[in-house]
C-alpha cells in the first residue's frame, strides 16, 4: 500500500488533467490497481469521474470570476480557452480562489485571441475586481476629521489609502464593457484608448471609474506614500501652479467621499521638496 502522502499526490496528478487527457492511458497505472471497480464503471471510469468533475469545478471558477470575458467569447470559445489557460497553469493552490491569477497574462500571449486584443485588459480589470473585493477593511477618514487638521499641517500631512484600491493601466476603455448589457456586442464598436481606471470598494461595492492625468499623478504620490506637499509638487507637471492646491484639496475630498482613504492620518518628516 503506498503511503498516504504518495497516494494522494498520484491521485491528484490523474484527475488534474483535461478531460480529453483522462482516458485510461492518462491514470497512474498504480492509482488504477487500487480503485475497485463497481457494477458496470471500472478503476478507470470511477476516476474519469473525478476527473471530470475536478475540470468542471475550475472551469466554473474561471468562469465565475471573468463573466465579461466569458460573455465576449462564448461558452465554447471560453471553454477552450479556459482549457488552454489550464493545461499552461494548472491549479497549485489549495484554494481555487487563485485560479485565475494568470489568466489576464496568458490572454496576453494567446495569439488565438488576437482578434480580441482587449481582453487582457478586460480580465485584468475583473480579477482586479476580485482583488479589491476581497482587501481587509479599514476605517475610512472622515471629512470632520480632515476638517480639524490646522492648514499649517497639510504640506506635512501622509493620506493613507485603504486596502481596497488599486489602480489599473489599460490600453483599452475596458470599463466600458464591463458596464454594458451585451458585452459582446460591445466589444464589436470598442476601440483602443489608454485608460487609468480606479478600482475601489465601498462596504460590499466594488466600483470602478476611469481617471484623468491629473488624478493619476495624484494616486501615484498616494501610493507611495508621498505627503501632500510633495503630491502638490508633482502635480504642478500637469497643472499650472496657481490651480495646484484647489485642485488637490478637491482631490482629496472626492477620495474622502469614496472612502480611500484610511485613518490614521500622519505627518511626515519629508515635508514638501523645494
């Protein structure tokens, strides 16, 4: 009897295959001596049932987790991507939360999918999503908060950003067919654009809306954990220096409201560079 270590990894390397894969040839010839057959399925049917239902299970998940994509392809073009994705990255993780978490890339490189060049970013797009509906919470700051902080302390003051907000770069308006009713006949008129989309959850909403240069240098400070008065700074390369503070103190507001930003708030020793 082989040790159940053994045993389960064989086991687990027979049925992590393609169904077109799972004949008899496709079992460990050990795995197949010890599944006793029954009634009319033998060793080999018993774990091509496996099999089957493992396949199934991921391609649910991928699916689950890529609806546009899904809807752009079609069920059987989905299907065969998602079998081609697979067989290039099988499941490692005890968790299939992480299936997908090469799919945007592969789609990148999958040259059957060259008449569809956006759905890279698509997919980027809904397993950015996924991430951004799964980050920790975090106590939002409050505009009553921000409003008791004395001016003098702004230029000094680091915003932190909750965990739930990433930025996207995209070559395509993507968020555009996320939204639309027909994705698939959406993907028909799209056309390319480079977009910066903000991704971000409020409670149990994840939203997403595309973003101009101005915000975009402005999340990028956020990000790295710049204080105001260096976001300030580089925003100046957008923005013609009177216009600077108003528009990032509006900038600040707007994140208030969505709820990006994060308590607690921090003075920071780098100041504003000059």
């Amino acid at each position: 009897m082989l040790p159940l270590r053994e045993l389960q990894a064989r086991f687990l390397r027979s049925i992590a295959t393609t169904p077109e894969r799972s004949d008899g040839h496709g079992f460990d010839p050990a795995l197949l001596e010890l599944v006793e057959g029954r009634g009319r399925l033998g060793s080999t049917d018993r774990l091509g049932v496996y099999t089957e239902m493992y396949w199934a299970r991921l391609l649910d998940v991928l699916r689950d987790d890529f609806p546009r994509v899904a809807a752009v392809l079609g069920a059987d073009r989905f299907t065969a991507l998602a079998g081609a994705y697979l067989e290039c990255h099988p499941s490692t993780d005890p968790s299939v939360r992480w299936v997908g978490a090469n799919f945007a890339d592969f789609l990148a490189e999958w040259g059957p999918v060259d008449d569809l060049p956006f759905l890279a970013d698509l997919a980027r797009l809904e397993w950015t999503r996924l991430a951004v509906f799964d980050a920790a919470d975090a106590a939002p700051l409050r505009l009553e908060t921000l409003r008791a902080i004395p001016p003098s302390e702004w230029p000094r003051l680091s915003f932190h950003p909750v965990s739930a907000l990433r930025v996207v770069r995209c070559a395509w308006p993507v968020h555009e067919l996320w939204v639309a009713d027909d994705p698939k006949a959406a993907a028909t008129t799209v056309r390319p654009a480079a977009t910066v989309l903000r991704v971000w959850r409020e409670a149990f909403a994840v939203y997403q809306t595309p973003v101009d240069a101005v915000e975009h240098v402005a999340l990028r400070q956020l990000l790295a954990g710049a204080p105001f008065g260096v976001m300030c700074d580089r925003l100046e390369a957008v923005l013609p220096p009177p216009a600077v503070a108003r528009e990032a103190g509006a900038l600040i507001l707007r994140w208030v409201e969505d709820q990006i930003l994060a308590l607690p708030l921090a003075p920071s020793r780098r100041g504003r560079a000059r």
